[in-house]
C-alpha cells in the first residue's frame, strides 16, 4: 500500500497521488494521521462515520490494571480554543479492554497503538506484560502524565526519573518489535530533559504533547468549573506550545521518531507539526466536534504536500529545521533602461 486513498464518507474531492507512508521506529504505517488517546476511545464509535483501518493508526484511551469510575462530574469546561477536561482515565480496565476493545481493532486489520496509564512502575510493567504477544497490538504508548502513588502523587512525567523507571519498566515487558513511545507533558521546564531521559530508558519514540494543566471558575458558581478542579487543556489553543515542544524534542533528538499532536483542526495545522519534526500526527478534541475530522486531516494534509511540490510525506519531515532555500535575485535589469516612474500611492488622495 503505496499511496494514499481517501474517498467516501466525507465526501471530499479526488485525492493527490502522493505516498503518504511514514515509520514510526521501524513499524510501518500507510499514512501519518492517527487519533489522540482519550478523543476516540478504542475506534468503533468513529467507524460509523469513516472505516478506522483507512487511518495510520488508531490510539486507544489510556487503559489501568482496574475498571475505574473517573473524576466527579463536571469533567469538561469549555475555554476559548480549547476544552478543559478532569476525565480522570475512565475506563474499563485490562481485562475488558483485551477481550472486546482490542479484538475489534485486530479482527479489522486497525494498526491499534495501546495506550496504558498507571499509578506506580509496577503498574505500568504488568499492563506491558498483559499486551504483549496480543494482536492487533502495533505500538505502545506510555501515558505518563499520572500521578505516582508512590511518590507523593509526583507526575512521572515531569520528573526524568521517575518517567525513565516507567519506561524503562515497560520496554523490558514489551516485544522488541513493538515500538514502545513515552507520551510527554508539556507541563515541565526543559521538555528536552525529560525527552532525553525517556529515550535512554530505552523509549523507541515519543508523543508531543499531553494536555497542558489548566482551570476554570464558573462565576455564577462562583466555584471551580470542573468537579475535578484542574483539568487537562487541549484543542487549538495549546497548538503553539505543542508545534514548539515538537520542534525542541527534535531539534535536541533528531533520530527519535515523534508523534506529534495538540489542537489540530485541519491539514494545515497538521503540517506545522510534520515540518517542526513529527513523523506522524494525532487528531484528538476536534473529533468531538467533527468525528470525521481524522480522514478529513489526512486528506487535507494530502493535498497541502501536493500543492507544495511534495511527493512523499517523508520529505516534509522536520523541514522547518533546514535553512530557507537561498535567494536567487532575478536577472539585473539591462543597462541603459529607464528607471521606473515612481507610483502613486494607493488611496492617497481619499485620505485628503
Ligand atoms: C477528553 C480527553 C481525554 C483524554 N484522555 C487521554 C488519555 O486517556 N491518555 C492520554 O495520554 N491523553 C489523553 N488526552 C490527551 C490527548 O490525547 C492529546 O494529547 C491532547 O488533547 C492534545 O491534542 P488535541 O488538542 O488534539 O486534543 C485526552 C484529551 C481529551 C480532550
């Protein structure tokens, strides 16, 4: 499978042929455009509105050992650009998950990207244990934006140690020819350090970027919005924070394979990240609002490459980080010729 095919249910117009393939640490995929944890489920709600085999790979929400209730309600605030949400990993659990979430992806042929959350390494490394040799499994992604009951409720994330253990725990549980990616917050300082150390516990490659912490007070209340108080904010309000921690994991890391997300809405928004450095990218709160907002970026993103002189999406990887293409002056004019008459300034004499 060469090249990109997007018909059908959204109803878009022909597509460039362009090759849309990517890698993502050696694991192939048809095409860079993926859904965010947490934004889809497990795919089989968004596959009445589009088949979820025709994207790169499909993200699941971040699964625990146990079946878990959530954070109290509300769990989601509205923000300009963007969505605070405290779901507090709702989900059901391992068990569940194996028998009728990630069945359903295998038995279609979805390249299914695992994502596990956990409380403490042990967690971490027995949800590894529980996947591995599973199929449909492509690729894990290590949620590490959670707290560490063992530490005081600390984000592994925003520790390189504490998020080197987690990986590291987790690489060791997983085949080797599952790309194991640690999933980053971009709630830290130096982003790179926490990358770097992610990367030398043994992480294949990384996600960019996790919900920025934020909150909201509702002014009739006047109480916090959310039951949770905190939330998690995304959508395209953080997409400059994200285009930028993309740009800074790469520039500091160049051969780590990046997936990039936060607040892409359209093609356009998607090939900031690929030419900032993110080899593929995920689509997450827009689907709330356009649940066929994944194929329709991956059409879009298509032809903005096309348009652009584009042939294969890899080319566009981390271009930004290259110099602009020189300036060629165009031919001196011929000696001799006359100088041009000066213009009259536009809307000059309105102004008088
Ligand atoms: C409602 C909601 C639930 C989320 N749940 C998870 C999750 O379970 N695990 C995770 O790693 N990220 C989770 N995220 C974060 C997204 O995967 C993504 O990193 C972030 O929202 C930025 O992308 P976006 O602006 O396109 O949504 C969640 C985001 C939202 C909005």
């Amino acid at each position: 499978m060469s090249e990109l095919t997007v018909r059908a249910a959204t109803g878009l117009s022909a597509h460039p042929t362009i090759d849309m393939r990517t890698r993502l640490a050696g694991a192939p995929f048809p095409n860079p455009v993926f859904t965010a944890s947490g934004c889809a489920a497990a795919g089989s709600e968004l596959n009445q509105f589009f088949d979820v085999t025709r994207l790169g790979g499909v993200v699941t929400k971040s699964i625990m050992m146990a079946p878990r209730s959530g954070r109290p309600t509300p769990r989601m605030a509205e923000t300009p650009s963007g969505m605070l949400n405290s779901i507090g990993l709702q989900g059901p659990g391992i068990e569940a998950f194996l028998d009728r979430d990630l069945s359903w992806l295998a038995e279609r042929g979805a390249r299914a990207v695992v994502s596990i959350a956990g409380g403490s390494v042990e967690d971490y490394a027995a949800l590894a244990r529980r996947l591995n040799g599973r199929p449909g499994l492509t690729m894990v992604e290590v949620n590490i934006s959670c707290p560490n009951v063992e530490d005081r409720g600390q984000v592994f994330a925003c520790d390189p140690h504490a998020a080197a253990a987690v990986v590291a725990a987790v690489r060791r549980a997983t085949a080797p020819e599952v790309p194991v990616f640690a999933k980053l917050s971009p709630d830290v300082t130096d982003i790179v350090s926490i990358a770097r150390a992610c990367v030398e516990a043994g992480a294949d490659g990384l996600s960019v970027i996790n919900t920025l912490l934020g909150m909201v007070i509702d002014t009739t209340t006047l109480r916090p919005a959310l039951g949770g108080i905190t939330g998690g904010l995304s959508g395209p309000a953080i997409r400059p924070v994200a285009v930028r921690c993309v740009w800074q994991v790469k520039q500091a890391l160049p051969d780590v394979p990046v997936l990039g997300m936060g607040g892409i809405r359209t093609g356009l928004d998607a090939l900031e990240f690929v030419l900032a450095g993110a080899d593929a990218v995920s689509v997450g709160t827009t689907v709330f609002g356009d649940p066929t907002a994944p194929i329709r970026v991956l059409h879009e993103l298509a032809h903005a490459l096309a348009e652009r002189g584009f042939e294969r999406f890899r080319d566009a990887v981390g271009l930004a980080h290259q110099p602009p293409a020189a300036y060629v002056p165009e031919e001196p004019d011929p000696v001799g010729d006359e100088p041009e008459a000066p213009r009259p300034a536009v809307g000059f004499e309105d102004e008088l």
